[in-house]
C-alpha cells in the first residue's frame, strides 16, 4: 500500500492511519505541499505512483507478491 501526505497538510497521518489496516506500506512525503497533493506538485505525485507501480507494470510484483485470491475464486 502507498500512503501519501503532503507535509504542511496530514503528512505522516495517512501512512499512519493505513499502518492500521495493512502490513506493507509505503510512505511519502511530499515537501511544501498541503492537503492536494495532485494540484499542489503534479510531479512529485506522479514520480511517487510511477515508482510505486513499476513493478506491477513491469509483472514482477506479481511473482513477488501472489494474490492470496488468485486459486479458485
């Protein structure tokens, strides 16, 4: 899971709200941004989803990580 928080807006409060619920999450922190972190850096939320995603796109998390409804659902 990504949690992502702009440092003048919630910051480490989403990853610390999803750290609740999930046991993988990734955390990032976007400088000099307030609670609309895609309006406020474009960039910066982008490059975080593309490193995010990669390894999905790229069929490498799914070796890695197996779905634990993939058989028989």
């Amino acid at each position: 899971m990504l949690a992502i928080g702009g440092a003048k807006g919630i910051g480490e409060g989403a990853a610390n709200a999803m750290k609740l619920v999930a046991d993988d999450v990734q955390t990032v922190i976007i400088p000099d941004c307030g609670h609309w972190l895609a309006e406020e850096a474009p960039e910066q939320m982008l490059a975080a989803l593309t490193a995010f995603l990669a390894p999905y796109r790229d069929g490498t998390a799914a070796a890695d990580n197996p779905s634990p409804h993939a058989a028989g659902d």
